[in-house]
C-alpha cells in the first residue's frame, strides 16, 4: 500500500480524498494556488505546497508543478479527483514516466474514450448500444433522408466536427429534412472548417442514468448500479439519486452488463462511469464514459455500502477487488442535492465572498461533503460547488423527508446558495412522482416558485412581526455587531454588559 | 428602546417597536399591541426568540447595505431605526428619478463594457460584463436614460457595491 498520496484537486473532494487516506493511515499532501492558503483541503491535509496563482492553468492545471512537488516530497501516487487534470491523459502518461502512480485508469484507456469515433467504433464492435443513426457523415441528401426513414422522425443533424449546439439541427418531418441539412452543412462549415454532418435519432426528453464500474488490474470488473442524474441546468447536474425512480432490477442488470462490456473494450481500469441517454419507453443508449470519480459518487456508496475513494486506492496499489458480483446489494435510497454558490434571485449567477455564518445539518441519514466553514471567503475563480448534501434513507419517500429536514437546518449567510431550489425540487409533484428528464429543472423554475404562494397573508404577517422582534432584539442584545440603522443608542447600550476586553484592560491597568 | 422597523423591501409602513426588560424576559410593544418574549443570543447572528411557547430560531444576515432576517426558510429585509436619531431620517429614497449607480453584485473581474458613455440605454439593457466563477453576468440598467460615467474598466477586479457606471 502506498504511504504517501498527492492530491491534485481542491474544495469539497479534496477533503473526502484526504479523509479516506486518513482512515487507510496513509500520509496526504495538498497542493494549493494563492487565493486557496486557508482552503480547508490544505488545513486537513499533512502536507502542502503553494503552487502558483489563482488561475487554473497557473496552477491546479500545471502537469510540471504538481509532478514536481510529488517528487519532491516522495509522493507515491496521485488522486486527481474530478474536473482539472483528471481526465487527461497526458497528466496520467507524465505521472507513469515520472514513476507516480495515478489513480485513475491508463492513458490509453483516457485516449479511445475521449475521441468520440474511436470510442464508437470500438463499442460497436463489442455490441453496446448507440442512439441509432450513422456514425460517419452522410455523403447526399438521398441517403440522409433514406436513413431518417428508417431510423424515424424526429432526427438530429451533427457536425462531426461539432460541439456546443452549433452545427446542430433538430428534423420534425421530411419536408425539413433538406434545409436543414444545408444550413447545419453552413453552420459546420464556417464554425469548425469542415462541413460533415451526421445523422442521429433525436431523443425527446430523455433521462441520463449513468452507470458506476470499477475495474482492478487483474481483469475484474463489476457494476455498483446506476444513478438518476436527470435534473441538470446549462449541462450542470444539480441533484442526482440512486436508484432511478424508473430502473427495475432487470433493466438494471442489463445496463450494468453493457457498462462492464463497455469498460472492458477498453481495458479500462479503477472506477469509471458509463452515461446513458434514456428514452420514453425506456430503451438505453451509451452516451459517453468519464474516466474519473464522478461528484455524485456519495449515492453509490449509500447504497451499496461500499466506499470508492477507498477502493480506487486500493486497485491502484495493485490489489484484486475483494468481492465479485454477486456480492454486491443494492439498499435504501440515496440523493444529493449539489450546494453551489449560486444567487436563486440572480438567475443563479455565481456568488462568491466571504461566509459570515454556517449553520450545518446533521442528524439520521445526512452525510455532508463539504469544502467551505464560517469565515472563508468562497474564491471567485473556480466552480461554484460548495458542498454535497446527500439524504440516505430505507426508501425514496424517506430520503426525500430526510433532506427537507436537513436542508430546514442547513444555513449559509453572506454569500448566496441554491439551498431554496432544492426545497423547490423536493416539494414538487411530478419530482415526488419520478417524472424527470434532463428538460425537468428548467420548466420547473419558469413556473413560480410555490413556497411563496403556499404561505397566507396571515402568517405572513406574523412572520414580520417575529422579524421585526428580533431585529430589535439583536439591536439590544448584540449593539456592537449591528450595522443597519444607528439601533445602538446610549440606553440600548446600558441594556448589555460592559465588553470583556475592555473590563479585563481596566482591571490590567489597575493592577 | 425605542425602534421605527420596515420589514420587506421598498416601503411598507413602519411599526414602532418598543422594548422594555421584564423579569427574566422582554416586553414588546408593535404598534402597541404587547408581547411577551424571551430572548436570547446562543452565537454571534443567532437568536432565539420563545414567544408564548413557540420557539423560533432567527437567523441575521448583514451586508454593507442590507439587513435580513431568516425565520424558518423565508428571509426579510428589515430596516430599523432610532426615531431620536436624525441620520436615519436623511435616508435617501430610492425612487427613479435622478442619477442610479449600476454596482456590482458580486466579486468578479470586468470582462467588458457593452455601451460607451453618453449612450442612451433601456432599463434592463446589459451595461457591464462581469465575470465570476467562469460564468459571464451581465449588469443591467436600472432604468432607461443616458450613461453618465462609466468607472468599470475591462480587466479591473471587482468587489460588491464597486459602482460600475452611472445611469441618468
């Protein structure tokens, strides 16, 4: 086993990589850029060493640095985590040629999966199923318009070459089918130099279900079941649970089957992550892999018992998994709801500065990820997450209960989170009921948001009446903290004790 | 103590708050109507307030400009003032005629300017660029009419409340 691990990452999944090499009693080491000194991964870590500045490619994103620190201080491997380098296969190749391990798969495993065609071409083989459509460019109209004939409208045209929407078409009928192949050919062509455009069956409203494997060195690989992360905004997943409301054990199993043989065409190795696009009548199709630890892992873990930041260790150090297959149970429901800072009543723009209070949830059934305490400021310059809520409980209903309570507790003052939207999500019928799609959370915020509505003019009126109570009451009891209005007058000081310092420098001085 | 307290934004009339100590607790008067509490400040901007049995945990939120209370999960602007004191009668009111200061919202970094100066703008029309958390906000004007001054320049860290431009 090794002694010693870096960990190439920071915030909320520093900290649980740092936690699970503590309980294996293996040595950690931070890396951190300027504005992250008093981060809390660099608190909780044994060792750490500045980086660079604040931005990522200065920093969390420079291969030489961090190899460089591992060398220097006798690091044995490197966790990456997810997002900055742990999806690139150069960082794995310079960790290999440095003789650190990187905890992760090989980089030519990284390699087939981040191209899309080869990914393809070597799934096909091994039988995984893809949104049905060609995968190379079509070569005229006529056998575009053949191939959505076969395959069914509605049909999606993609630039080969494309990414971000452009090049993109969606055909209701045939009658569109050639326009819209041209201006998709245009649109390709001025934006990536190369007009090849695809066809695909378009998938209205689809879920995404990813699928969790792990995979030692010694040719093992198994499924831990899926997870439902169908409520996302602007591509970012927001809340994700295990099971899916809509996954029975027999479609389970199949997906679970098609993500092991997906992982095995690539001879892919420690965890990993099949997406699936879902359909309306169920049917899965492969999406991509990420060949990393996933955010949402906590709901795996829940539910299969089982501890993945522990395991990825322990495949990487070279051991066998130490259960097969049919070893694993799916138990209880799991969801976590993604804490960002966020500003609800600013479109949910990012809101970083500094925390002036933090009231956490605990409790049955609440693990929390967190990467923030009382008194950091939140830096500006990285993804907002702050922190992972996730709910545990016997069964969905429970889970839900569970969260409402905890996020009831949870409070974060001075910087705004999206804490209210998953009081949204939680409380709403078609959630409740498991009809999602990856098109749920942005008709949910179009609609107006219920809680405000839900309260009577009434009680409203005695809440101000509290709020007006308190704010006087603050006033008086706490004078030297309260900024607002010029509430600290000579009698409302008389009202609180003296200040300790100043007692103490008197007594001090009499002395 | 005597309080003149605004709860929600914009208006609202204000209801005169009185409170005097009594006993182990406090006696409230809003708007005359008596109330009995017991408070207490468990940690710094925590407060819990039992009035009649019902126990409620109130939470402070300050900022350099505002003031809320949270109680439960709904937060209220709240303002309050000293009626004896004579700064908090020169508040200025925030109607719409007249110079608006467009301000940053959050820290962030200037990415770039959408109007000049002396340009004629829509209310909700995008002003400045402002950049955070690699998400790109827009900040929009207030209020139709003329940019006065621009002080945000590309490139400039921010901070909240920087006056980014003025709208007249």
């Amino acid at each position: 086993m090794f002694k010693k691990i870096l960990i190439a990452n920071r915030g909320e999944i520093a900290v649980r990589v740092i936690r699970a090499c503590r309980e294996m009693g293996i040595a950690t080491v931070a890396v951190y850029s300027d504005v992250d000194r008093a981060a809390l991964h660099v608190r909780k870590s044994d060792e750490a060493y500045h980086i660079g500045p604040a931005p990522a490619a200065e920093s969390y994103l420079r291969i030489d640095k961090i190899l460089d620190v591992a060398k220097r201080c006798g690091a044995e491997a490197i966790h990456p985590a997810y997002g900055f380098l742990s999806e690139n296969a150069k960082f794995a190749q310079a960790c290999a040629e440095a003789g650190v391990k990187f905890i992760g798969p090989t980089p030519h495993s990284m390699n087939l999966m981040g191209s899309k065609t080869s990914a393809r071409q070597q799934m096909e083989k091994a039988g995984v199923p893809f949104v049905p459509g060609t995968s190379r460019g079509l070569a005229s109209a006529e056998e575009g318009e053949r191939v959505a004939e076969r395959i069914g409208y509605p049909v999606m045209l993609k630039a080969a070459a494309g990414g971000g929407g452009k090049g993109m078409r969606l055909v209701h009928t045939r009658q569109e089918f050639r326009s819209a192949l041209e201006s998709a050919r245009s649109e390709a062509q001025r934006s990536f130099g190369d007009s090849e455009v695809y066809i695909e069956k378009a998938i209205i409203n689809p879920r995404h279900i990813e699928m969790q494997v792990l995979a030692d060195e010694h040719g093992n690989t198994v499924w831990l079941g899926e997870r439902e992360c169908s409520i996302q905004r602007r591509h970012q997943k927001v809340l994700e649970e295990a099971p899916s409301p809509i996954v029975d054990p027999d479609m389970r199993r199949r997906m679970g089957e098609v993500a092991v043989k997906v992982a095995q065409a690539a001879n892919y190795t420690n965890a990993g992550t099949i997406e699936f696009l879902v359909d309306q009548q169920k049917n899965f199709y492969f999406l991509e892999m990420n060949t990393r630890l996933q955010v949402e892992h906590p709901v795996t873990e829940l539910t299969t018992g089982l501890d993945l930041v522990h395991l990825q260790i322990r495949i990487a150090a070279g051991e066998k998994l130490p259960f097969a297959q049919s070893d694993i149970q799916i138990r209880g429901h799991a969801i976590e709801c993604r804490i960002y800072a966020e500003d609800p009543d600013n479109n949910y723009f990012p809101s970083p500065g500094r925390i002036s209070l933090l009231l956490e949830p605990a409790g049955p059934g609440i693990r929390r990820d967190s990467g923030m305490y009382e008194g950091w400021t939140v830096p500006m310059d990285y993804d907002p997450l702050l922190a992972k809520l996730i709910g545990y409980a016997s069964d969905r209903p429970q889970a839900i209960m569970r969260l409402e309570r905890a996020l009831y507790e949870y409070f974060v003052a001075g910087i705004k989170t999206n804490i209210s939207l998953f009081q949204r999500i939680l409380g709403d019928a078609d959630f409740r009921a498991g009809k999602l799609d990856t098109g749920y959370l942005d008709r949910l915020l179009a609609k107006s948001d219920p809680a405000v509505a839900s309260l009577l003019p009434g009680e409203i009126k005695e809440l101000e009446k509290i709020a007006a109570i308190a704010a006087g009451m603050f006033a008086v009891l706490d004078p030297a903290s309260h900024k607002n209005g010029n509430g600290a007058n000579n009698s409302a000081n008389s009202a609180s004790p003296p200040s300790k310092w100043k007692q103490k420098g008197r007594s001090e001085a009499l002395r | 103590m005597v309080y003149e307290v605004i709860v929600g934004k914009d208006g609202g009339k204000p209801h005169r708050l009185e409170l005097e100590k009594a006993g182990d607790g406090w006696e409230c008067r809003v708007d005359g109507q008596v109330v009995h509490v017991d408070a207490v400040i468990p940690r710094r901007d925590v407060l819990s307030l039992l009035v009649d049995g019902h126990s409620y945990e109130i939470k402070r939120e300050q900022t350099a400009t505002d003031l809320h209370m949270w109680v439960g999960s709904a937060r209220f602007a709240v303002e309050l003032r000293d009626p004896r004191s004579l700064r908090s009668r020169q508040k200025s009111a925030g109607d719409e005629k007249g110079p608006k200061k467009i301000v940053a919202p959050m820290p962030g970094r200037v990415v770039r300017l959408l109007v000049a100066e002396n340009s004629e703008v829509e209310a909700g029309q995008g002003i400045v660029v402002v950049e955070a958390m690699k998400m790109q906000n827009e900040v929009k004007s207030p209020k139709k009419g003329v940019v006065k001054k621009i002080s945000a320049t590309p490139g400039a860290a921010v901070n909240p409340g920087d006056v980014l431009a003025i709208v007249e």
